[in-house]
C-alpha cells in the first residue's frame, strides 16, 4: 500500500514538475495560431479595411516576423532546458579553493561563492539566480543568456501579439461597455460555460485576455533581469543590496551575454566570441 502511494505521489510529482512547460508551451502555440489566423484571415477585422491595408507581401512579412520569434522562444527556452546549470563536472577546488568557499552537506562537496543548493533540482548550481518554476529548472552561469534571450524573444511576440489583438477589444466593445461585454473580456469561461458566447467568441477574448497579461508578467521579469544583469547582480544579491562581482556594464554584458552580445538577437549560442 505503501509503496503504491508512493508511485502516484511520484507520478504526480513528475506532472506537476514538467506542467509550467507544457502549459507554457501551449499557450505560446495557441497565440501564435491566433495571430497567424488574424493576419491570413480576418486582419484587420474591419472589412473595409482588407483589401488595402494588408496585401499578401504585408502578410509574409508579418507571418515571417512572429515565426522567427516563435522559433527564436522555442530554440532559447530548449537550450535553457538543455543546459544544466549544476557544479557537476566542473572540476572545483585545490589551489582556487579561498574566501568566500563553503560546503555543502547535501552534496558532499566544497561550492565557490555566488554558488548555492536548490532543492528542487537537488543539486548546487553555479552562480545561482533562481529556480524558474516556469521552466522547472534553475537559471545559473551556464543557462543564463539562454534565459535571457527567451524572456527578450517572449517579450518581443508578446508586444506583437498584444497590439494584433488590440482590434479583438476594440470589436468586442463596439456594443459598448456592457455587462456582457465585461464579462467576455473579464471571465470569459464564466461566459462560455453559461452559454452566453460561442466557443470562437470565447477563444480570442481568452487569448487576447492571455496576451496582455503575459505581456505584463514577462515586462516585468524581463525589465528586472535586464537590470541585474547591467548591474551585474544575481536576484539574491539584489536582495541583500551586494555587487561584489560588478565589472561595469560593459563588462557585465560580456560576462553574461558574451563579447558578441549585440548579436543576441540572432543567436545568443554564438556570442560568446
Ligand atoms: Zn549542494
Ligand atoms: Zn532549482
């Protein structure tokens, strides 16, 4: 009996760890659908408009923009997974081992500073930031431009994705502000399940609902980061106001991003130069 609970508290572990990729998954497709179907089929939603606003040429344009940026989170958030951020097959100690060294009991080895243990990947990590629950994974010396680039590609598609949707609210009250038309912008599952719009209708309010407020939420985040890393900060260190490790800007930009960091944009996986 025992062991049986055992297995279903693991398996449920295991879901609940991998969950905030799959959903986040999920909901990056599911914008980029949307947008795509806005622009192939219904944008601008006014009819008048079509014909002279958006020509094919404008619409490749905009197809190719949000599929680099879609392939650009996808690439970033993989090598982000990929790369793991843990001291392990770093060869550490002997001569380097100074101030500001501890040990770690959990791992039965000595850490350097700015390293600490996370207890959900169960390992120490290398300059440790923090443990994204997000991506389930920590973020670390090794992993840290790969997060960086993925928040500034997710910001980008974001913005994107918010401004396209813009005309999705602006039909959705042109009846006004109305007790229904709240509602549809505000809880619009209440609205579906009680039969007051359809599923289509329901489908761009949620998703342009899902832009806005990930754009606020990754704005935030990615504004933050980008700070500390200018500053040359881990979050922790920013809590205990401490920047013993600061090389100036310029220097922290090649610390984090590498020599080549103007070309992040690219491909961060080359910068290092
Ligand atoms: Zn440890
Ligand atoms: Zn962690």
């Amino acid at each position: 009996m025992t062991s049986f609970a055992t297995k279903v508290f693991c398996r449920v572990e295991r879901l609940c760890y991998h969950l905030p990729v799959v959903l986040n998954t999920f909901l990056v497709f599911s914008i980029t659908g949307e947008v795509s179907y806005l622009v192939m089929v219904e944008a601008p939603l006014e009819a008048d408009q079509r014909k002279t606003v958006w020509s094919a040429r404008w619409k490749t344009v905009h197809l190719l923009a949000q599929y680099f940026m879609l392939v650009n989170i996808c690439w970033n958030a993989m090598l982000f997974l990929k790369t793991c951020p843990s001291i392990k097959g770093v060869f550490l100690g002997g001569e380097s081992m100074g101030q500001g060294w501890r040990y770690c009991y959990t791992c039965e080895t000595h850490t350097p500073p700015r390293c600490s243990h996370c207890y959900d990947c169960k390992v120490c990590v290398l300059r440790r930031d923090h443990h994204c629950v997000f991506f389930g994974q920590c973020v670390g010396f090794r992993n840290y431009r790969y997060f960086l680039s993925c928040l500034l590609f997710m910001w980008c598609g974001l913005l994107y994705a918010t401004l396209m949707n813009a005309e999705v609210f602006i039909v959705i009250l042109k009846e006004g502000v109305t007790l229904h038309s709240v509602l549809l912008l505000l809880l619009p599952w209440i609205m579906l399940i009680s039969g007051q719009v359809s599923a289509r209708a329901f489908a761009f309010a949620f998703i342009a609902d899902t832009c806005v407020l990930g754009f606020l939420l990754v704005s935030a985040f990615f504004f933050f980061h980008f700070f500390l890393m200018i500053r040359g900060q881990t979050t922790r260190e920013w809590y205990s106001n401490r920047r013993p490790y600061s090389l100036g800007v310029l220097g922290n930009l090649h610390h984090a991003l590498g020599l080549r960091w103007y070309l992040c944009w690219l491909s961060v996986r080359y910068c290092r130069g």
